[in-house]
C-alpha cells in the first residue's frame, strides 16, 4: 500500500509540473512511464532500505565488538587482580618470619617490597609495560626469595638478547617463577636450584623455568595448576594464537617454557 501511494503521487507530482495536466507531453501519460517509474520507485526504495539495513547493522556489530572488549578487558583485569593476594599472602608469611627471628635483612625486605607493590599498584595497571621493568620486579621477587633462602639455592637469572623497546602485557612471566620457588626449592633440602632464562629475539621471547621437584601435597598441586589456569586464560585474551605454553613434570626436576610473539 505504501508504494502505491508513493508511486501515484510522484505520478501525479511529475505530470503536474511538466505540462499542468494538459495532456500535451503523452509519455508521461503512457502505461510504459507508469511502469517504468513505479519500477524506478521500487528499486530506490529497496537500496534505501539495504543502505539503512547495512548502517543498522555496522552499528550493532560495533557495539557487540565494544562490549565483547569490555568483558575481556574485565576478565583480564579479574585475573590479574588473583594475582595480587597471592603474591602478598607468600611474602608477608616471609617478612613475619625474617621480623620473628629479628633477622638483619628484616628492612631490606621492606624496601623490596616496597618496589614491587609501586610496580604492582601503579605500572602493572597499564595493558602494556616495559619488558625492562617486568624482568626489574621479578629480579626484586628473586631478591626475597635469596633473603628467605639466606641464599643457600642456587639462583642462575640470564638474560639474553635486547630488551630495549619491547613492551609486554604485565605480570605474565610472574606464576613460572612462583611455582618454582614454592613447589621446587627449600633451604632445607641439599641440591634445590632454580634457573630462570629469558631470549629475546626481535618480537619473540622465550622464557624458560627450569627447578628442582619437592615433594608436594595433592593440595598444594592443584594451588599450582590454578595459577597456570590463570596464565594460560591471561595469555589467550592478550596473545590469542601468538603464545605456546610447554610444561614437562620430569622424575628430578620441572621444565615450564612460554613461547611469545609480540
């Protein structure tokens, strides 16, 4: 019913101004102008209506793609966030027991600390941060680690290759490391060693984690698996098909490597 109005008024609107109805130009009288306007009519119509129907969609599809980004940035951030608690429940049980046995490192603690929580609070909260600064808190968390230790382990950290320039997503190479120290070494037991190594390569970075095994609780296993649950979802929302996590539990020791392209 709408195109018959449209078509008959543009047909009366058109005979009007062209001669004032005074049947002097036929054609536009004739049942070929007729059809062939109403034809006109209908495929302006109908690409108006594709043209409205493709904006329609490009602004759902945009706004779908913008709250999909906001749910993964809030994932994200919620993982992170299990991050924080762990890491302060580990070292405060450290700080009480260096302040218990009225330990002389008692103030350098703090202060590593200190450093570590800046870092944690304030830069970590960027989607990227300097590979630099990364490898500066995890040598501060090594720093704690030794103190604890009263640096009986042996800690071998290598770097090879440039880190200039590099930018990563933050606190990614941090639950490795935590496994290791806390599943794989003790002042207590001769032999523990850890060896933490980072290659870079232009955008590809290799780090590896290899420790000595301690004897562990089925409950302090599944402690570890949840923090690699954790990595593993962090990586796939900040490096979906750009990352490879390999982890090998051998009889001595334990082998974890992350494979990452930037």
């Amino acid at each position: 019913m709408p195109f018959v109005i449209l078509i008959t008024t543009r047909i009366h609107l058109q005979r009007y101004l062209v001669d004032g109805y005074t049947n002097h130009e036929h054609y536009f009288y004739s049942t070929f102008y007729i059809v062939q306007l109403s034809f006109d009519t209908i495929l302006i119509t109908v690409f108006v209506g594709m043209l409205r129907f493709a904006v329609d969609w490009f602004e759902l599809e945009s706004t779908r793609k913008q709250m999909e980004n906001d749910k993964l940035a809030y994932e994200l951030k919620f993982l992170k966030a299990q991050i924080n608690p762990h890491f302060l429940f580990n070292t405060l049980n450290n700080l009480y027991y260096l302040a218990y046995s009225q330990s002389a490192n008692t103030t350098e603690v703090i202060a590593k600390l200190s450093q570590m929580m800046r870092y944690m609070i304030y830069d970590s909260n960027y989607p990227k941060v300097a590979l630099s600064k990364e490898i500066e808190y995890m040598q501060n968390y090594i720093s704690l680690e030794r103190l604890r230790l009263n640096n009986e382990v042996p800690i071998d950290f290598t770097i090879e290759g440039s880190t200039e320039h590099i930018l990563v997503t933050p606190l990614i190479f941090i639950t490795f490391l935590e496994n290791a120290f806390k599943h794989g070494v003790s002042a207590n037991t001769a032999g523990s060693w850890v060896k933490i190594h980072f290659q870079v390569n232009g955008n590809q970075i290799v780090y590896t984690v290899e420790n000595t095994k301690l004897r562990t609780s089925l409950a302090e296993k599944e402690k570890s698996g949840f923090g690699l649950q954790n990595l593993q979802r962090r990586l796939e929302l900040s490096y979906p098909g750009s990352y490879r996590v390999k982890t090998d539990d051998l009889p001595d020791r334990y082998f974890a490597q992350l494979n990452l392209s930037l």
